[in-house]
C-alpha cells in the first residue's frame, strides 16, 4: 500500500485568491438597507423570534464581502438590462443579492425574484438559507423548486430559487417568464447544458422583454465573452422609449473577496490510487496541522462511501486522538439530516473531514475549512456522437477547478491545499478551463425542449458554446426513430409534445406513454419512478454478505426492472414501514420519494387521458413497454466472453453489467440498459433481459435480422 507523507508535498507555493475591483473606490453607504433591516428587527421581536440567533445572522452577513457592493448592485441592476456579477465562492452572491433585490422592491406588486443554480443540492440549502435569515418559513416567501419538488406558494412567494432546468420548464406555459421581474443565472462559470440553454433562452426573451433584468453570476466567469454575449441590439421601435429602458449594454461587477493565502503543496511522485492517498494524507493533516476542518475533493458517491468506510476503519484502529475526526460524506440525494450536519459549525476538539464531490468547489460553502485536498478528478458527463454513448466519466478537473478548490482553504485564515498529483502534471497536463457540457452531451433533451418552445432553427440558436454538428445528427436520427420528430424535424402531435411535457429522460417518457399498448402502465410508472432516484439501496460496505441476501430477496430474473416492481410491493405490504426497509437494506427517504413520484406522473399521464392499467403478472408486457423507449440500448452477450462482456447492438462498444445490478454475473444473452456509468470500463446500470425478437418488433425501423444468419445489426 502506498503511503504519504508531508514530506511528498515538499514544493509549497502561494496561491492568493485576491481580485482587483474596479469598484473598489466605489463602494456606496449601505444606510437604507441598515434601516429596513432595523424594521425587520422589530418584526422580529414581535413575532418571538430568538434575538440572539437574528442579531448574529446581521453580524454574519453584514460581514460578507457582497455587502459592500450592496448598493452598486441595486444601481447596476435598475439601470442595466443585465449585470454580470463575478465574485469568489462564499462572498455572498447566492444567498444575499436575491435579498438587496426583495428589500429594492423588486418583488412588489407580486413578481418574482428568481435565482437559478446548476445543482438541485445547491437550490435546496441556499433557499433554506436564505428563508432562516429573513426568519420566515422555507416555501413561504422564500421558497425553491426542483424537478418533482415545489415547495413554493404562489402569491406570497417572492423570492424563488430553482434549477436552471426547472426554469426552462416554466418557459413552455409562460414563454416569456413575465411572473420574473429579475432573473439570476447563478453559477454560470459551470456551463451546465442547461445553463448554457437558459442563457441563450434569455436572451431572446429580453428582446421581448426589455424591463426584465437579468443577473449572470459566477465565482470565475469569462465575463468579456459574456459580456458579448448578452450586448444585445434593441429594435428601432424600442429606441424612441430607450429613455424609460434599461441600457442594453451588460455592466460588470467584480466583488472583492477577501480570501487568505492558501500553500499550495504538490506530491512528488504520481500517485496510483488517489483514494488511498486521500485517505493517508486525511490522517496525517490530522496528526500535524493545527485545527482547522478538511475538506477532500472525490468524484462520486461510490469513492466516497468507500472513503468513509477506509477513514472510519482507521479511526477505529487508532490511537484516541483520531476519535477527534468526524467524517461526513457531501454528495447530491445525501439526505437531508446528513446535509444539516455538514454546516454545523464543528465542536471543539473535533475535526470535521468532508468528502464531497464537486459540488464543494463552488456552489456550497463550507465554514471552517482550513485544508483541502485535491485528488484532482471529477465525475463528467462525456459524449461520444460516433457511438452515441453519453456516460459518467471519472476525469481530470481543469486548472480553473484546481484554484477554486485551493481557494475553498483559504475562507477563515491562511490555508493549505494538498493536490494528490505532482506539480509538473499541473503544469503541463492539466487543461486550463474545463469544455462547457453543451460539448460533452448527448442533445436529445436539449432539442426536445427547444422545439417545444418554437425554436425549429437550432443550429441557428445563439448558443453560448455551439454543440457539435455531429451530435445535433446523432440527436435528430435518435428523436427520430423514436418518434418525436416527424420528417420535417417538427415535434409530432401528440406524442412529441406529451414527452416535451413530461420531466423525464425522454427514452423513459416514451416508455410510460407506450405502456398503455402493453396494458402495464401501473407498473411502468412505478419503473419510472425508481430510475428517477438515484438508489433506493443503502450501501452497507462492511456487511455485504446480508446486504446481497437482503437484495437477493427483491430480485427478479428479468432483471432491475422487475426487481423495483418487487421492492415496490414489499414496502407497501409493509405499510411503508422504516423499519423493514432498515432490515431490508433499502432508503426509506429514497422509496417516500419513489411514491411521491409516481403520484406526479400518475397526474401528468391523467392530464393525457390515459387510463391506468395493469397486466397483473404479465412481465413480458412490462418488458415490451421497456423496450419501446430504450429499444436503442440493446446489447448482446459475447459469445465467448469470460468475463461479461457485451457489446451495444448500434455501435459495437463493448459494456459491462454494473455490480450494482441484479444480473450482475447473471449475463443473459440479450439485454437492455437504461444509463451508462464509466470508470474502468462502460457498465451498465438498471439493465433488463429481452428477446432479440422483441427488437425487431418494437423498432422495425431501427433493427432488422440479418439474413441468413439471424444475427442482428
Ligand atoms: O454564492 P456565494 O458563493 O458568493 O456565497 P453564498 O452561498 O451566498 O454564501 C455566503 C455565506 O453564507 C457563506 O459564508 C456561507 O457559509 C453562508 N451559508 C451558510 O452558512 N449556509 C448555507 N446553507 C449557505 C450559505
Ligand atoms: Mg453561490
């Protein structure tokens, strides 16, 4: 096992996270908001609330870095159709401008105050932020909105924070989002698909609607190419009223954070299992570094569990002194008791360790981190158009990550990054900014929505980053021959319009609207609720073997799909009961959620018209209604593989059944697969067994036998 030291970090530098501002002189009194501010405090007492726990909120936020730039903020945004606000992670943006916008009146007269994240993590804990420092209820007037979560109450809402996604959403019933009086991109930097199509979205809107403004916001956006991007030239007919509008021309804000000086400390040599040396190095900051809390960069919830797993076993086979550890897994779908813990402050004596995914690097700010440590890698999405295989990669992170995860050492005082990878790899190696996922995706979604909302032209479409032409193809043959599109490249009525509708991966939204010709769209909806969580397992690491015996009992030789029908019915027998889904290995949280789900589409499919039917036991039926949709992810078992192998029937890549499934070594001859997963090699995840013939049957236009043999191609 390989082993670090200090020692391998030997070569420090300094990295300071400092930013110059043009607005530094221009820093304004902030004498109305203390006042309103006062007023609320009066309110406060009124309505009981511990004055202590208010008073310390106003010290917290009266000391963030945006709070100067409070004013500046205000003018910018009555004046200027857009603002692009730049400004390091933890200086406030997220939790505090939609605030400045609500005390300026922004949300009077009953308009919105939107704010957009990436991640649905970051929607969910910045609204409840925001909600415990006004003092109000989570989806009263602050609330949020995720995919299959609303927890907002129209009319009394004002601020409101969702995904980008979501906020696409909304545009196919109100094009032109006229509840929003001001709409903030958050996060831009990440160039997430969606909202990269958000912001060419909204640009086209604010032609339209000249008096909406728009806040782009990031931690390090290119903000000249934004900039130029949202310059938008106003129609003749505006300019005799472009006194009354706000300059088109975007302005840009720099907010000065005040970052400390993070050491920057390399290890020598490459290492081989950067889980390992994450975990090792954890140890020894422990035993040599003064307090301060860590927090460790992983990929996923896999290496993560199995990160805590490793921490939590040398703890126990330590000395006291690692007692002192507390070590808290951070990924999207924890739950949410295990989120509140990550931002409670950390007790004397203990040490808080935070393995997260990326989702640290910028969208959610830790209090008290002191050390990082950087394996150097991150989970993307990566597409192939020649294979048409889009799957989760674990790849290297661009420079741009690196600094931003240093950077998150240097948010208390002086801070140290430890990064898992030599200094020269950094150097030479790593990519300066990360491709914008637009580039890395399959576009099957992306064209269904825009469609939808009248844009026939996509190639024509003002993208931030234009996606690849081949891409575009691969996405139109595939909408195509599952019926979306017609031969004009229009949606088809009703089907191509019923799956823009629906908040699904459109492979699954074919799945439920074709189950009604298999007379199972009971089931097909309870299917489809499961693959819209992550898991609805609880992975038990030390006690495999119960956990494959509490598995064993669910599963279906079909495979994962009929597998979720079982669970499904087990815990309703149980009467939704805790305590069996803790004997059975199962997420009690995860299956609420699945009915919750379920519910939801069982409106949206009554919306359509059709009935809910069940075909009892008929499991061929269920299987046919799961081919209609992912008919294009057939695979065929090698003939003479050893080891599991298939191969895709369309491109011939060669896939692996994931472990996590329940035909995992099982290896039927022909299989479909709902998602990939990459990390060593392409596995396959919620997999079902088929009958070649089924192909054929359900998509003669994609698949037909080759004769003589009857093999297919
Ligand atoms: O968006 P930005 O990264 O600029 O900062 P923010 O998310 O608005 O966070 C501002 C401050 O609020 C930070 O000091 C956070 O620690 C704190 N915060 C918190 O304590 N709990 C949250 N759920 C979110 C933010
Ligand atoms: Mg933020």
């Amino acid at each position: 096992m390989e082993k670090l030291s200090l020692k391998d970090f030997p070569d420090s530098q300094k990295l300071t996270t400092k930013r110059s501002s043009f607005l530094e002189s221009k820093a304004l009194p902030n004498r109305p908001f203390v006042q309103q501010r006062n007023q609320y405090a009066v309110c406060m007492i009124k309505e009981d609330r511990c004055i202590a726990e208010f008073v310390a909120i106003m010290d917290v936020v009266e000391r963030l870095p945006v709070y100067k730039y409070r004013r500046a903020i205000l003018y910018l945004v009555e004046r200027h159709a857009t603002t692009i606000v730049v400004g390091e992670t933890g200086s406030g943006k997220s939790t505090q401008i939609p605030q400045y916008l609500k005390e300026a009146g922004w949300a009077e007269g009953g308009r919105l105050i939107g704010c957009t994240q990436p991640r649905r993590l970051a929607v969910q804990t910045v609204a409840s932020r925001v909600a415990e420092e006004i003092g109000v209820r989570l989806g009263d007037e602050v609330g949020y909105t995720i995919r299959f979560e609303d927890q907002t109450n129209p009319g009394t809402t004002m601020i409101k924070f969702l995904t980008d996604g979501v906020l696409i959403r909304e545009m196919m019933e109100d094009p032109l989002l006229t509840k929003y009086s001001v709409i903030m991109v958050d996060e831009a930097h990440e160039r997430s698909i969606s909202t990269d199509m958000l912001l060419g979205l909204l640009k086209k809107i604010q032609r339209r609607r000249p008096d909406l403004r728009l806040i782009i916001s990031s931690a390090t956006i290119e903000a000249r190419s934004m900039s130029t991007f949202f310059n938008i030239r106003r129609k003749n007919s505006m300019v005799e009223s472009a006194d009354r509008l706000p300059n088109p021309e975007p302005a840009i804000l720099s907010v000065e954070g005040k970052g400390y000086t993070v050491e920057i400390h390399y290890v020598e040599e490459p290492v081989s299992d950067y889980l390992q040396a994450a975990v090792n190095t954890v140890l020894i900051v422990h035993e040599k570094e003064p307090p301060g809390d860590i927090l460790v960069f992983l990929t996923g919830q896999d290496d993560i569990d199995a990160a805590v797993k490793m921490l939590n076993e040398e703890i126990q086979h330590r000395g006291r002194h690692y007692l002192g550890l507390l070590i808290l897994p951070l990924y999207s779908g924890l739950p949410r008791g295990d989120q509140d813990l990550i931002f409670t402050p950390t007790s004397k004596g203990k040490r808080k360790v935070v393995l997260s995914t990326n989702i640290a690097e910028t969208s959610l700010t830790l209090e008290g981190v002191v050390y990082v440590l950087d394996s150097g890698f991150s989970k993307q999405k990566c597409y192939n158009p020649i294979s048409d295989i889009e799957s989760l990669v674990v790849a290297p992170i661009s420079k741009a990550s690196a600094r931003q995860r240093a950077g998150r050492a240097g948010r208390v005082r002086p801070g140290k990054c430890f990064r898992l990878y030599t200094e020269e790899y950094y150097l030479k190696e790593m990519q300066p900014e990360g491709i914008p996922e637009m580039q890395r995706s399959n576009l099957v979604s992306c064209i269904i929505q825009l469609k939808a909302l009248g844009i026939d032209n996509i190639l024509g479409f003002d993208w931030p980053a234009s996606p690849s032409p081949e891409a575009m193809i691969r996405a139109l043959e595939v909408l195509y021959s599952l019926g979306i599109l017609d031969d004009d490249a229009k949606l088809t009525v009703p089907l191509g319009f019923q799956v823009a509708e629906m908040p699904l991966d459109p492979m699954i939204s074919i799945m439920i609207l074709s189950a009604n010709n298999f007379g199972c769209s009971d089931e097909i909806l309870t299917i489809a609720a499961f693959l819209s969580v992550q898991s609805v397992w609880v992975s038990m690491r030390g006690v495999k073997k119960e956990f494959d015996e509490a598995k064993l009992r669910f599963a279906a030789a079909e495979g994962d799909h009929v597998t979720f029908l079982n669970i499904y019915k087990g815990f309703h027998q149980s009467g939704k009961s805790s305590q069996w889904c803790y004997k059975n290995f199962l997420n009690h949280q995860a299956l609420k959620k699945v009915i919750d789900i379920r519910e939801q589409l069982v409106r949206i499919t009554k919306r359509f018209g059709l009935p809910l039917t069940s075909c009892d036991r008929d499991m061929e039926a269920v299987r046919k209604a799961v081919i209609a949709g992912a008919f294009a992810n057939a695979c065929h078992l090698e003939e003479y593989s050893q080891n599991g192998m298939y191969k895709t029937i369309r491109t011939s890549q060669e896939v692996y059944i994931h472990p996590s499934s329940v035909l995992f070594r099982v290896n039927p001859k022909w299989v479909i697969y709902q998602s990939l997963v990459s990390t060593d090699k392409h596995y396959m995840r919620n997999v079902i067994a088929i009958e070649p013939s089924w192909l054929t049957e359900a998509a003669p236009h994609f698949y037909q036998f080759r004769t003589p043999n009857p093999v297919l191609h």
